[in-house]
C-alpha cells in the first residue's frame, strides 16, 4: 500500500510541476520595441506565445513554444524557457526620411526565450521578465543580425 502511495505522489507531484499555469492571456510586452502578445498552452503543458511587433516602420511577428516548470517553491511563479522564430517586413531606412527609397526589407529568424512569470491569482492577470535572444537574417544583407530584447509583459487572462 505504502509503495503505491508513493507512486501516486510522485506523479501527483510530476503533474504539478508540469501543469499549464492557466489556459489563455493577452496583453503588453514593454522592451525594446513594444508589442502584442498572445500565450496558450496546449494540452501538453507546453506554452505557445505570439508576440507582434512594431519594428523599423514595419511589423515583426514571433512564434516562441515555451516548458514552464515551478519556480522557488513558491505557488503561481514560473521559469520559463524556449525557442522559435520571427518574420518581420521593414524600413531600412526609418531613421533617415531624407534618404528613404520607399523599399520594405524581408528578414526572418531564430528566437530563444528565458524568463520568469507570476500568475497572479486573485485577478486575472500575469507578469513577466523575460530575456529573449533573436538572429536575424535577410536576403538584402550580406550578414547576419543579432539582438538582445528584454521586456516585461503583462497579459490579462481569459481562461
């Protein structure tokens, strides 16, 4: 008896750690570029954000699938940690109107994400601090981009 006990802890325990800390939310990410974003998790435990953002007189859109798993022992709070990629369609030459040739630039590219979240639990909001690495690359350049962001976000719940 004591051994199935202890099983049904375990994965009690195991299912908690890798619960999905609530079903949908929107809101603000505030960085270096502000912007919407969009967090799910699917029936998995895996958490699937989309952010769309504002950039160089265009848009950027990110798709990032994260694990959220417990933090400090203490209830409501998340790491988080993953990857994705971005699309973005944007102005070169935004900071310089007197030289602007009218022409959009396409990039795409890879994403990371390391961060920690707070469901709050009394209102259905959460709050984030994340870190989230990206390299761009784009058909008209002859390099490659890299960008640290870091941002806080604050999303309201809906399920």
């Amino acid at each position: 008896m004591k051994k199935y006990l202890f099983v049904l802890m375990l994965l009690t325990a195991g299912s908690y750690l890798c619960a999905q800390p609530y079903g949908l939310a929107v809101g603000l990410r505030m960085g270096g570029d502000v912007g919407l974003s969009v967090k799910g998790f699917n029936s998995s435990g895996l958490g699937i954000e989309g952010i769309a953002q504002g950039y160089r007189d265009g848009l950027w859109l990110t798709c990032l699938a994260e694990k959220h798993v417990s933090a400090l022992d203490v209830r409501s709070l998340y790491w988080y940690y993953g990857a994705g990629g971005h699309l973005g369609i944007f102005d070169e030459d935004y900071d310089r109107r007197w030289y602007d040739d009218d022409d959009d630039y396409f990039a795409f590219g890879i994403d990371g994400i390391l961060g920690v979240e707070y469901v709050v639990r009394e209102i259905p909001f959460t709050l984030s601090l994340d870190w989230k690495p990206a390299f761009t690359f784009s058909p008209w350049q002859e390099n490659w981009d890299f960008r640290n962001d870091y941002a806080i976000s604050v999303r309201f719940r809906l399920k």
